[in-house]
C-alpha cells in the first residue's frame, strides 16, 4: 500500500501540471501568430500599396527599386532610400527633402 500524498506534495504537482499548461498555451500562441505573421506576409508580399497589384524589381540607377506593374508606383525600402541619401544628385537630394519633412 502506497502512502497517502501530503497537502504540500498535492499542492506542488497541482503547481507544476499549471505551470507546464501555461507554457504550451504560451508555445501555442507564439506558434499562432507566427503563422498569423508569415500568412499576412505571403498576403501582401510584391503587392503594391497603392493599388494592390504586383510589384517587380526595377533597377532605378544605382538603386533596386519595387515597381508597380499597373500604376507604376515606385516602392522604396529603407535600403533603397539609404542609398539615394548617398548620391549627390540635386533631383534626388529634392525628392529625399520631400521624404524627409514628414519625419
């Protein structure tokens, strides 16, 4: 005949078993909104903000830019900006100024 738990030995398993449910809860949402993230990803990747349609890689100098394949919007990301910040050409130094007044 085994012996009857303690009130402490009871209470520490009935501690550890909630413990251990909060982690898989906490693993599962994490797994969760990573997916949410990557589905939302796969959703807007190469669209164009403006409009929606798809994007293709363009070649604007020196820069890679995102062109719009039906608005011909011209999507810039940071590393396409940095880089124009980079050139002393007076037409890009003016578009950058107009970049540069909402920041």
């Amino acid at each position: 005949m085994s012996p009857k738990p303690s009130q402490s030995e009871s209470e520490f398993f009935a501690r550890e078993e909630q413990e251990k449910l909060h982690r898989l809860s906490e693993q599962k949402k994490r797994e969760e909104e990573a997916k949410a993230k990557e589905s939302n990803r796969n959703i807007h990747f190469m669209k164009c903000p403006k409009c929606g349609a798809d994007l293709k890689y363009a070649k604007l100098g020196l820069v890679d830019v995102e062109e719009c394949t039906q608005c011909d919007a011209l999507v810039l990301d940071k590393g396409a900006l940095d880089k124009i910040k980079g050139t002393n050409h007076s037409l890009l130094k003016s578009l950058i100024d107009v970049f540069n007044k909402d920041s």
